[in-house]
C-alpha cells in the first residue's frame, strides 16, 4: 500500500516537496532522455553502425570514470552536508572536495596521453582510434566536474535550479551535434564541441558557486570522514558499470563494433524505463537522510515504499510497450541494419532496468547505516556472474547473451538491498500488488498487439492506447485501496499545479 496519506501532501511540507521535486528531476529526465533518443538517429544514420559503436564506447567510458574521478564525494554530500547550516562549513567542504577531483581528473589525463594506443585497443579492438583515447578522457574530467557540481544542489535541495541546468546543458550539447552532423563534420568534432560546452556549465557553476558561499584553501577538516564514506563506492561504481556497460566491450571483442552498434542501439530504448525510477531514487535520498538523523525511521520506510511502489507500476507496463513497438521504432529511426536488436532483445534490457530501479532506491539503507564498506562486495558478486555469463553466452547466442547476464546480475543484487531493508526499515514490496500490475499489463498486451505499426503515428496511437487500458485494467482488478485512490487525486493535482506554473 502506498501509505502516504491525502491529508499528508496537503500539510506536510516535506510531502509537497518531494512530489516537487520528483516532478521537476522527471522533466529534467524526460528532456535529457529525448535527447539522447534522438542522438541516436542522428549518429547512426550518419556515421552507420560502426562509428555508433565508436559512439556508445565513449558514452559508456565516461559514464565509468565520471562517477570514479569524482570519488563519490557526490554521496557524501547528500549524507552529510543536506542538514548542514554553516556557510563556512559549506564552503570548506566544498573547497576539500574540489581540490581533490582536480587533482585526479589532470592525473587522468595523463594517463591518456601516455597510454592512449593501448586504451584504443581496448576500448575500440583497433588502436587507429587513439585520438579519440584523450578526448574520451577529458569528457569524462568534465563530466566528473559537472557531477560534482549537480550533487552540492542535490545536497542543498536546489532540485529545480540542478534540473533546469542539467536539461539546459544536455539541450545546449544537441544543437551542435545536429548541426554539425548534418553539415558532415566528422564524429571527432562533433565530441570536442560536448565537450566544449560541459567545460562552459562547469565554469559557470563554479562561479556561482563562489559568490553563495565562498572558497577556501584546502584542508583534511571533514575529509577523512567524507573518504571514508566515500571511498568504498568507487569499486562499487566500477563493479556497477560492469554489469552495465561492460558487455559492450566484450560484444565489440568477441563479435564487434557493427554488433555492438546495433545492440547499444537496443540498450537505449531498453533503458528508456530508468526514466522512472531516477527522478524517485535522485530525490528519496536527501529526504530519508534527514528523517534517519531525526530517528523519523517510519519516514523512511514510507518514502522507500512510496518510491518503489510508484516506480513499479509504471516501469512494469513500460517494458511491455517497448516490446511491442522496438523493432517498428528502430526500423523508423535508423535503418533495417538495427532491427536484430528489437523485440526481446529490448523487453530483456527494460527487465534487467526493473531491477536496477529496485536496486537504486533500496541501495540507500545501506548508506543510512553507513555500511558503505560492504558494497563493494554485493556488486562484485553481480559483477563477477555478469563477466562470467558474458563470456560463455556471448560466442553462443550473440548480443542476447550479454542482456541474459545483466539480467541475472541485477536481480541478485535488487533481491539483496530489499532483503537489507526489510530488515532495517520494516518493510516489503506487497506480492499482491505486484501481481496485479504484471496482470494489468499482460492483459494490455494482449489487446495492443492486434493494431499493426507502420508509422510514429501507429507508435503513438499504441502509447496513448495502451495507458488507457493499462489504467483500466488496473481499475478494474481493484489494485488500489481507497487511500491510494486519494492519493493519485493529490498526486494529479500537484503535478497540474506544476505544470501550469511551468508554461506561465
């Protein structure tokens, strides 16, 4: 049951801004979604499947060293400086942690410039690609910067202000990329002007930064302990991207880039499903975290069903359209030469998404209670079956190995956090609830499959048609109780109250 009440949202002003804030990182997840939805047409059928390969290497290395180089300073943050004060306290943690990601981003890339041929043939099983070796690097230092950035307004509970510039950043970093892309410049220039424009935002924040709250020479004041905390996530980060992007490189390896290509282009509409559980998981930590230092634990325990509960029903029918319409959408985005990877190619991405989503909320009970330490060897357990089943199913059954094995390896590590916050928080996802969503959607299905799709047009008649029935069936199987009735109310109301107050 959902069990935050009517009268909650209404009065509670920690429940009005939580639904604030989840609709704003929503807005901000769907624009940088379409946009990167959109990056794919636009690289694939102008460069084809090899150079979209050589693309989706660099998107998933930056996305394993933006987290690293950062030091996952960015949780820290939100742990501790989300119920901090004093603006000098502020600003010389801020100093301590910028000094310090510096220091490793310019070591980095260093380390690019040195070793650039073998990281070429690593990344791209050719070291003719070592030019882009350095520019991958420095993306992913001014990524890490940008992150670092995003978690000091998540921390201060600025979620309107990081969601309006991450949606403007990643806005911004398009018109460039279809530009130049039409205009026929090459996929190397096109990767120096993102980056560029990163370089721009980061600039801009840090002096924005400076004049709120001041900047201070460096010191150990705090940072051990922020270390501490910290430290054990990077191979946590690390062992996490391997399940998740890992299998790229072991596709391009095995098989390559062409394959690799076609199956990133199903990964992205795969994952389309994270656009539900990142604007929950992103806002339910700096909330639990406060309510866990006041000893608010049935807080806490409501906000994590809350979010898990509102993810599922969402994400669950979510994958069952993207089945339906994948083959049809990649065929009208790019080429035939990407239809191999829709179908169930694309439910088993948005599947493996699910439990990744589960895993991403519950996750934070382990960061309340401060056994950062043991994550690492959670995910090394996920990441060690996810390299194992890479390998022996991949030269088997090809690209629908890999996503087979993050499959597995992300719903070990989901049952493990729900099984940990059980035990912390008291509380379950609801079997009967669950069940009645999976139904819903079975039925949904059922009847959406018997509209042909030839068109964006049919595409958007299907969505439109099938949340209809999805709604319907979930009405008519009684999935709510009168509680979570008067809270959808509620919960329409304010996201109509946002939206009105967007457009004026």
């Amino acid at each position: 049951m959902i069990v935050m009440k009517c009268k909650t949202n209404e009065k509670n002003p920690n429940s009005l801004k939580f639904t604030n804030d989840v609709f704003w990182v929503g807005i901000s997840q769907i624009i940088i979604y379409i946009i990167s939805f959109f990056t794919f047409p636009v690289i694939a059928k102008t460069f084809g499947p090899e150079s979209y390969g050589i693309w989706s290497q660099i998107m998933v290395t930056v996305g394993l060293l933006t987290p690293v180089l950062t030091l996952h300073l960015g949780t820290a943050m939100v742990r501790y400086l989300s119920v901090e004060s004093s603006k000098r306290e502020l600003s010389q943690s801020f100093s301590n942690m910028f000094f310090l990601i510096l220091f490793f981003v310019l070591g980095l890339i260093l380390i690019s410039f040195i070793f650039k041929n073998n990281l070429s043939t690593l990344l791209f099983g050719n070291p003719e690609f070592s030019y882009y070796i350095i520019l991958t690097f420095i993306w992913a230092g001014s990524s890490a910067f940008l992150l670092y950035f995003i978690s000091f307004l998540r921390a201060k509970g600025k979620i309107k202000e990081l969601s309006m510039i991450n949606s403007s950043c990643y806005f911004i970093k398009f018109i460039p990329l279809l530009l130049f892309a039409f205009l026929g410049f090459s996929l190397w220039f096109i990767i120096i002007t993102q980056i560029v424009i990163e370089i721009f935002f980061v600039c801009f924040l840090t002096i924005n930064t400076i004049k709120k709250i001041g900047f201070n020479t460096p010191s150990l004041k705090n940072l051990k302990k922020y270390l501490v905390f910290s430290i054990p996530q990077i191979p946590s980060g690390a062992l996490l991207w391997i399940i998740d992007s890992s299998d790229r490189y072991f596709i391009t390896n095995i098989l390559d880039l062409t394959q690799t290509g076609i199956y990133s282009a199903s990964y992205t509409l795969g994952t389309t499903i994270s656009l539900f559980y990142v604007p929950l998981s992103f806002v339910v930590f700096p909330f639990i975290s406060k309510f866990w230092e006041n000893n608010n634990l049935e807080e806490v325990k409501r906000y994590l069903e809350y979010s898990t509960k509102l993810f599922l029903i969402l994400a669950i029918p979510g994958a069952v359209g993207l089945y339906v319409i994948s083959k049809p959408l990649l065929v009208l985005l790019s080429s035939t030469d990407f239809i191999s990877g829709g179908g169930a190619l694309t439910f088993l991405i948005a599947l493996s998404t699910i439990f990744l989503g589960i895993y991403q909320i519950n996750l934070y009970v382990i960061c309340l209670i401060e056994k950062t330490n043991v994550m690492p060897i959670i995910v090394f357990m996920g990441a060690l079956i996810n390299i194992t089943l890479n390998l022996i199913l991949i030269p088997t059954v090809g690209i629908m190995g890999a996503a087979i094995a993050t499959i597995v390896s992300y719903s070990m590590l989901a049952l493990i956090v729900v099984t940990w916050a059980k035990k912390e928080v008291g509380y379950i996802i609801d079997p009967v609830f669950l069940s009645k969503i999976i139904l819903a959607s079975t039925l949904t299905y059922v009847l959406i499959r018997l509209f042909p799709i030839n068109s964006f047009i049919d595409i958007i008649f299907i969505v439109i048609a099938g949340s209809l029935l999805y709604l319907t069936c979930l009405v008519l199987l009684r999935t709510f109780s009168n509680e979570e009735k008067t809270f959808i109310v509620v919960l329409f109301n304010s996201l109509k109250s946002n939206i009105k107050r967007l457009v004026h």
